[in-house]
C-alpha cells in the first residue's frame, strides 16, 4: 500500500469553494482510502492506496463533482515522488527563517513550468528566489516585500 497526497486547488479561500474538512475526510474514507488524514483547512489530504495514481486521480475527480457544485482540481503526488522533489529542493528554500515565506508549486497538467514561468517571468533580485525542478517550482520570497515580487 502506497502513501499520496491530494491537493485541492481553490478551496477555503476567503470562504469561497467552502469544503468542510471532516467531511471530506470522510468522503475520502468513502472511496476505500485508508489512513485519512486533512491538513488544517487547506484542502490537502493524505492517505494510502493500492490502486495506481490515475485510478485515484479519477475516484477524487468523480466524488467532487457529485458533492460539491464548483470545480475542485485535484493533483495528487505519491509519497516517495515527493521525497525526490524535496531532495532537490534548492538550499536556499526551506530554511528556518521566519521573515522567508517559503512555497512549492505544483504544475497540474497540462500547464508546465515554462507556461507558468513565461507568465511570472524571472525573480526580482534581492526580493525573491525561483527555481524548478522538473513539474514543481520552489519559490521563496521575503513577508515584508511580498508586494513587490511577481
């Protein structure tokens, strides 16, 4: 059995897209998925598997369109894909720092990092850090200057 990690874009922004995480937890445990945990109110689930990511992809996609009536993309990483992501992750992201606002972006197919890179264009100096790593950006950026970044 495989561990994963879904991602709901969009959702518990502002109370828009509002998706009560206990019950999404529990329409995950619907789907035969085991170990369900959600992440404060992000929209990020992990859980275990042994069915193939794209099955998985597929059960999630279905199960939200019937329960909700707004649009929820869902992207979901394998736990060792992510390993591999975070030991590339470059030195500078990640650290302790708490005036650093530290993200990792995931392209959900078919956009690609040079579509989203083209779009944000290159790092302001001095301001913040971007880099990629196959289907994901590390981006890291100052609290205070946040305004000024792209």
């Amino acid at each position: 059995m495989k561990r994963y990690m879904a991602l709901l874009r969009g959702i518990n922004i502002s109370g828009k897209n509002k998706v009560v995480m206990a019950e999404l937890k529990k329409e995950f445990e619907s789907l035969k998925f085991e170990d369900v945990k959600t992440y404060l109110n992000s929209g990020n689930v992990i859980f275990s598997s042994r069915e193939n990511i794209e099955k998985i992809t597929k059960q999630i996609e279905e199960m939200l369109k019937k329960n909700y009536d707004f649009k929820i993309p869902v992207f979901v990483l394998e736990q060792g894909k992510l390993k591999v992501i975070l030991e590339h992750a470059p030195i500078w992201w990640g650290s302790d720092d708490k005036i650093i606002y530290d993200n990792l972006i995931f392209m959900i197919p078919p956009v690609t990092f040079k579509e989203v890179f083209e779009e944000i264009g290159e790092a302001k100096e001095g301001l913040e850090k971007i880099q990629n790593y196959k289907d994901v950006i590390f981006w890291s950026f100052s609290r205070k200057d946040y305004q000024k970044t792209n």
